[in-house]
C-alpha cells in the first residue's frame, strides 16, 4: 500500500476484523503503548468492532500525561522568574502542577510561548540575547533528536542564554516496570510505531523474552492497528512471544542511525519519575555533563521540593491498563478537558480525553 487513505480502507478493515474473529478462542489483554493509537482505536469505533475476548487496555505512551507534577512545578516556577521566557508545546500550558498550571502563570504576567519546534526556541534566544530561553523538552524517544539538535545547534552558534528543561522517558523500561507489576495483566503489547522508527527493534527482543509477552510494532491508523492486534493474537494463540514488526514501511530493525548519535551525543540515561506510576529507573533522558550549560536544571540551580500527585486522579491506575477512564468516579464531572484533574485529559494524546470525546459518539461502521 501506497496511500495513508488505503489503511483506512473499510473493505480492509472488514477483511482483518474477520481474521480476528476467527483466530480468537481464549480471554487475552492487549496494551497499546502509544496515546496516538489509543485516540485512533476509540474515535474510530474499533474497541466496540473486537471479539468480547480481546480487551484493549491504554498504556502510557503519552509523554505529557506522564510528566509529574514537580517538572511541571518546576516549569512554573522558572517562567515566574524575571528574564526568563518559557516555551513550550501547546499540550503542557494545561497540565495541571501542585497549585497552577502554565496557563495561569502565563495570565499573571509570565512570559510563557507555544512554539512547534525547539529551534524555533534557539532562533528566539539569538533574537532575545537579554532573555534566558527555556524550552520545556517534553516527549518519548521521538522528539527526542530534535530537542538534542536544538542544544548541539545552539552550543555551535555560540548562543549561551538557551537551555532545556527535559522530561523525556523512554518506552522499554516502562513495558518492563508494567511487566512486573504484581497487578500486571498484559498478555501482549502494541509497540510505538514513531518511537521504534527513531529506536529500531532490538530493545524489546529481550523484553519478549524474558516475560514470554508479544510484541507487536504497529502504526496508527485502522488498518494498521487491526493488523496488529491479528499478529499478536496470532501469537498468543499459538503460544509465541516474538518481536513482529507491521509497520514496515518506516521502522527498521537498527532504527534511525543518525538520529541516535544525535541523542547519545546529548543526553545521558537517568531515572525519571512518571506521574501515577512513580520511579523507574534508568526511564529517562538527562542533558549530559558535556552540555550541562544547556540543561535548566543545573544552570538555575532547580531544587524544589517533591510534590505530591492529586489523590482525586487515577490516571496512574489508568495507565498501567488497570482501569479505563469510565472507572474514575471524576471522569466527566470534577474532571473535564476544561478544568482537569489529571494530565491524561488534557493532552491530544490523553486516554481520559479520548474516551470524553469519542467514547461510544461513533457507529462501529463509522471508522473513516
């Protein structure tokens, strides 16, 4: 197939609904790492098209709704500091912190920007050479090379008044951290296609090994996602547990080459706390000691105290597949896109925000 509109074909869709049907005999859980494919399985009706055995359950593959409450603290807390402008990506301004989110520092006086790219942010810190430009580096493995080329752009161009503010986490240890849960129930899992696009395979080969779990990398749209739930049925079926790879058309087993000697260059693995879930470590990626003058953590000095997540919140149950949003007593009442408890009902990737706008608004043939 050469058109994106082909993996929306209905006639498709229709042909691998029937293959599932028919390979599916036993109870199985699936996760979906990505939030982009958990918003493509809701808006378009697929969770009601599957098998009453298979049950889709949403992981925590969106990098905002897992950034924790103190990183966004800190975010706040550097934009209400004199000379000093945010930037950021639209989803974070409403991701609530302890007592505010950026939105409302931005509405009390702080200067707080919604770029598309960090470069556009070192393009800001030439232009603003009197500023100290912060860009709050929010994502997974994915966005990862381009906020790593912003610092190596920013050091080559001798532009010393930008730095970053990372939240990056990293896909495979948090498939491993929901592994060993003593509450885990995933008999498989639906991989990240972008992430596996930059990372390549072989980081989950050992993880399908070593918990006898499938791993299926798959893409975003219906078609893509139907082919992979028949894959992973397939092995759980079969009794197999191997690394499958469906989205062949961009991921490749050594991933993208330069793009990862872009990241290793600039950043070192760390721990990193995720909102809900807690520490996992060795989950994250830190600016390195050779740029340390572009991370904002170490040139401001940051030391703020830990603060604690909102107990009227789920999401961390939510996005270890335990529940699904429907289970929070909050959902849709204290708990709206407009005024949220939680990130995951913020973020255009959130599975809280998904299921309040698409849950059950679609007819199971509606899928285009």
């Amino acid at each position: 197939m050469k058109y994106l509109s082909e993996y929306r074909n209905p006639e498709l869709v229709e042909k691998y609904l029937e293959l599932i049907f028919h390979v599916t005999t036993k109870q199985w859980k699936l996760m979906e790492i990505c939030g982009g494919q958990t918003h493509s399985l809701v808006k378009n009706g697929i969770l009601d098209m599957l098998p009453g055995q298979i049950t889709m359950v949403h992981g925590p593959g969106c990098p905002v709704c897992v950034t924790p409450i103190s990183i966004i603290d800190e975010a706040i807390y550097l934009a209400q500091q004199s000379g000093i402008i945010i930037c950021s990506f639209g989803d974070m301004l409403r991701v609530p912190g302890s007592k505010k989110n950026l939105l409302e520092a931005k509405a009390e006086g702080a200067d707080v920007r919604i770029l598309y790219s960090p470069l556009d942010a070192v393009q800001l810190a030439k232009e603003n050479p009197g500023k100290e430009i912060v860009f709050f580096a929010v994502g997974f493995e994915t966005t990862a090379p381009a906020n790593a080329l912003s610092i190596v752009q920013a050091h080559k161009s001798g532009i010393r008044n930008y730095s970053i503010l990372a939240s990056h986490v990293l896909v495979p240890p948090a498939m491993e951290a929901l592994l060993s849960d003593k509450e885990n129930e995933i008999d498989a899992f639906l991989a990240a296609g972008h992430v596996c696009t930059i990372m390549g395979m072989e980081e989950y080969h050992p993880i399908a090994e070593k918990y006898k779990t499938p791993v299926v990398i798959t893409g975003f749209e219906p078609v893509d996602l139907l082919q992979g739930i028949l894959m992973a049925v397939q092995q759980l079926e079969n009794g197999e547990y191997k690394v499958e790879n469906q989205y062949v058309r961009y991921v490749q087993r050594a991933g993208n080459r330069l793009a990862k000697e872009m990241m290793m260059e600039v950043f070192a693995v760390s721990d990193r706390i995720w909102r809900g879930i807690g520490n996992i470590p060795q989950s994250g990626y830190e600016v390195n000691e050779q740029y340390k003058q572009y991370n904002a953590r170490v040139k401001f000095k940051l030391n703020l105290p830990v603060a604690e997540e909102n107990k009227d919140c789920i999401s961390g149950e939510i996005m270890k597949g335990l529940k699904k949003p429907f289970q929070c007593p909050n959902f849709g009442t204290a708990c709206k896109p407009e005024h949220p408890l939680g990130a995951p009902m913020v973020s255009s990737e959130g599975t809280c925000a998904a299921y309040y706008h698409y849950a059950s608004a679609k007819e199971p043939e509606e899928i285009i």
